[in-house]
C-alpha cells in the first residue's frame, strides 16, 4: 500500500464523508498525446485506482464515480466496446486489491443495459466484497441523474395508485428513498476534473448542498497529490445549507 497522503490538520479534521468525481477529460489527454481514445481510458483507470487507494487510506467512506453515462452509448460502437472489455479487465484485476483494502463495491445505473458478461462481473465482485466495512465505492455506469429521478417518480406514483402511499405523504424523503443512491448519503463534495463547469446530469438531487470543486487537470493527470489539494479546499469551505 503507497504511503499515506499529505494533508493538513485541518483538512484531516473536515474529511467529507462522501465524494462523488466527474472524470472527465480521457479523451483529450489521449488526442493530447497523438494517442488513441481507448488508451486515454486506460489511463483513466489508473487514475481511479489511485483515487480510490487514497480515499480508502483516508478514512473517506463513500466515493462515488462516474464511470460511464446514459449518454456515453452514443459514443462509437468499438469505443463502447472497447470500454466494457476494459471494465472486465478491471473488475478481475482490481477486486483482489479491493478486498485487500477493505472496499465494498455498489453499482447506480441502469445496469440492465450493460452487456451479460459485464453484468456478471459486477455480481461477481458485488459478492466478493460484499463483507467489507471501509470505503464504499460507488460506481455511476450507465448512469444518468434525469432518468433516476423519472424512475423514482414512477415508482412512487405505482405505489400511490395501488394505496400504499399518500399522496400528502410524498416528501423529499420519499423520493430519495426511491433513487438508486438510497443506500448513499448524499455527496459532501463533487470534483469535475478538466476544467468544464457543467454537472453532466450527475447526481442532481443528491448534490444540492455539496461542495463543488473543479480542476483544469485532466482525469488521466489526477492522482493523489491533485485529491489532496481538492480535499484542503473543501476544508476551507464553510458550509451553511441555507442559513447564516
């Protein structure tokens, strides 16, 4: 296991319990570089392999990433392909290491549209760390904040229809028990690396009072010491939900 990050007192005083990150900027880095897309990717990879060691080293509880979007199926069909393999290989490459470290693993998303075989990969390393207490790892695949929403309001209107809840009942409660984040607490702080200032239909319901940093650094470019420098200014933020 690498050595432990640097932070200031202070910042190890204010650690956010959960932190969700928009990885963004594979491709650039890639085209950057006169490279293909896919290694961009791979690149990114490592980048979350590092974040993840870091914040499990921390004491972080939760980290959510946002590992491919409703969207990104609209990317090239051998892109698509080509990320899914390399979602297998980091499944059967990683989970040894997660279950080592203590991490537990839950899948948001619309997971039905994954290929079979990613499908049971994820069963497979969902099962394996399924007993782990330290940092739960949160992956967004096949994910998108609109859709979650619509979902949980036809799931609650079913059960208003049926008579199992009152429609005076309905509350904010109600419908973050009907999201697939149910079993999360909401993010504390949200990073979006490479500089783009949009949520990317992230997480909108549950980020409402997060704190939001955003860094010019490319995904395939963040790594520790860039986490470290989110995670100090985060603990410089003074965060009011609404009052004084």
């Amino acid at each position: 296991m690498s050595s432990a990050p640097h932070l200031s007192q202070e910042a190890k005083a204010s650690l956010p319990r959960h932190v969700a990150v928009i990885m963004d900027g594979n491709g650039r880095w890639a085209r950057q570089r006169g490279l293909p897309r896919i290694e961009g990717h791979r690149q990114g990879a490592e980048s979350a392999r590092a974040i993840i060691r870091t914040a499990g080293e921390l004491g972080i509880k939760f980290l959510t990433l946002y590992a491919f979007s409703a969207e990104n199926w609209n990317r090239p069909k051998d892109e698509v392909d080509a990320l899914m393999r390399y979602l297998i290989h980091y499944l059967k490459s990683e989970t040894p290491e997660l279950n080592k470290n203590n991490v537990r693993l839950e899948i948001i998303g619309q997971v039905w549209r994954l290929p079979e075989n990613v499908q049971e990969h994820l069963k497979k390393s969902i099962a394996v760390l399924s007993k782990n207490t330290g940092l739960t790892l949160v992956m967004a695949l096949s994910y998108g904040s609109r859709i979650e929403i619509v979902e949980a309001v036809r799931s609650i209107a079913d059960k208003v229809k049926r008579g199992k809840i009152e429609p005076a009942d309905v509350n904010e409660q109600t419908i973050a028990d009907h999201l697939w984040t149910r079993n999360v607490p909401d993010p504390d702080l949200l990073i979006r690396t490479s500089g783009e200032m949009r949520l990317s239909n992230f997480l909108l319901w549950q980020i409402s009072y997060a704190e939001l940093v955003i860094t010019p650094t490319l995904w395939p470019d963040f790594r520790k010491p860039q986490f470290c420098a989110a995670l100090e200014e985060y603990a410089l933020r003074h965060r009011r939900f609404g009052g004084v």
